[in-house]
C-alpha cells in the first residue's frame, strides 16, 4: 500500500533554509500520469499549494515562491525534497506532501497524502 511519510527540522531560524524530504513507498516516484506535490497550511489558514515534481523530474512552483523554491528527488531512494531558502516566521506550518493526478492540488479528495509535518519559523 502506498505511503507517504515527511520528516524534516522542526524549527528553523529566520533566513535559513528549509529542507524536508518526502519518503515513498509502495510506488515509484517515477510513475507515470501522477504528480508529486508540497503543500502547507499555515496556523488559521486555508492550504496552500507549494509546487510539484512530475513523474519525468518537471517542476512547477507557486508563482509567489518560486524564487526561493527547489523540489527535487532521489529515485534510488524514493524520495522527494523540498527546499525553502531565506524563511520567515510567514512560512510557519504544516507541510504535506502527497500524490495526486492534478497539479495545484490542496485536497485530498482524489490524491494520497502523508500526515504532515510541524515547521516553526523562529530565532
């Protein structure tokens, strides 16, 4: 059964980078016809789509964070990252990552999502 597990630093200093990584199992990261996305959920906010990876290594990133974003993976290990340079206390949430075979997803009506990670922007 496929799964999805985040893990990562739960505190970060301001202006530091943020690195989580999206362990997958049951599926390869390399099937076709399924995007692989980041998505957060900042303290009393809606969820936001962060960017995604494609099945053949394509990118795509929220247009507002784009600048400072990196997604990657690792197909030996299965596994997808995400980077997150100079971060403010704004960038304080829960982030998910999850399968899904639309894009810009924030639900997970249709897709496969992991549980999700606490990151906590502060100094």
């Amino acid at each position: 059964q496929m799964q999805l597990q985040e893990s990562g630093p739960g505190l970060v200093k301001p202006s530091q980078t943020l690195s989580l990584t999206c362990t997958v199992s049951g599926v390869s990261i390399t099937t076709h016809y399924y995007y692989f996305s980041w998505i957060r959920q900042p303290p009393g906010k809606d969820k936001e789509w962060v960017g995604a990876i494609a099945s053949d290594g394509s990118t795509y990133y929220r247009p507002s964070l784009k600048s400072r974003t990196s997604i990657s993976r690792d197909t030996s290990k299965n596994q997808i990252t995400l980077q997150l340079n100079s971060v403010t206390p704004e960038d304080t949430a829960v982030y998910f990552c999850a399968r899904d075979r639309a894009l810009e997803v924030t639900s997970p009506a249709f897709g496969s999502w992991g549980q999700g990670t606490q990151v906590t922007v502060s100094s």
